[in-house]
C-alpha cells in the first residue's frame, strides 16, 4: 500500500505528496497553502488538465460541457453537489469544450454532458447524458473503489 498519495492543487497545479493516512480533506497545498479540496468542481484547460491526470494519484470525474447546452446546465448543479460529498474521493473538473476542442476530441466527445472518470491517468469510465444524483458515487464505488 502506498505511504503517501500524490494530489494536484486545484490552484496552483503544484504536486503535493500527502501522507496515506492523513485526511485529504484537512490538507492545504505546500506551495500556495491553500486547500488541496474545497467540494466544488474545478475549471481545467487543456494544459492544467494534462497536469492533474499525470500526477494526480486520486481518481478525476470530468465533465466535458459547454455554456450554451441546457442538459449541460442541468448537470452541473448535481455535478456540484457530488463534488461537495465525495471529494477527496476523487478530483472533479470541468472542461469547456468551446474553450478546449482539442482536448475534448481527444477523449472522443460528440455530444455533451459527456462524463468521464480517469483512474492512473486513463479513462476508466464514460457516459453521455444526464445523470441521476447517486451516479457519481456508484460509479466511484465500482470503477474506483476506496
């Protein structure tokens, strides 16, 4: 098991080693000392994202969207609310596909609210669409478990 868990500021994208069993929740970040979790989403761009995947040894759930999408909109409150409950379970980000196209076609997204979760860098689930508000936590429970 591992002695200490690597976890990318949401701030300022520094890499920080926490002890394995110290609560994450607690945790500010060695380098700008602000929290490490705040249970609030994340906006990513291309470059930050990159960063937070290969770092980052706590799973990402990544909601791909765009402003002008209303089921886009209607997600994002549960989206929220699942990062206030399950954080620092996991990281959850948000990606503009208006502002980061290319890294939305990198992850071959062609219809938005696309939702996906990474585990050691890798896409280990997806799914398209609206999703009811205990989605996100069986969906850690199974892809990502504890």
């Amino acid at each position: 098991m591992a002695q200490t868990v690597n976890i990318v500021c949401p701030h300022c994208d520094a890499t920080n080693r926490l002890p394995a069993a110290r609560d994450a929740r607690d945790a500010k970040c060695g380098r700008c000392a602000k929290p490490l979790f705040e249970g609030q989403p994340v906006d990513l761009t291309t470059a930050r994202f990159r960063k937070h995947l290969a770092a980052s040894q706590v799973p990402i759930v990544a909601d791909f969207w765009a402003a002008w999408c209303g089921p886009c909109r209607a997600v994002a409150p549960v989206f929220a609310r699942a990062a206030a409950e399950l954080e620092p379970r996991a990281r959850f980000v948000k990606i503009d596909v208006d502002a980061e196209p290319a890294l939305a076609q990198a992850y071959g997204v062609r219809g938005i609210p696309a939702l996906f979760l990474f585990k050691d860098g890798k896409v280990a689930a997806n799914q398209a669409g609206l999703p009811d508000p205990g989605f996100f936590r069986r969906w850690l429970d199974e892809h990502a478990p504890a």
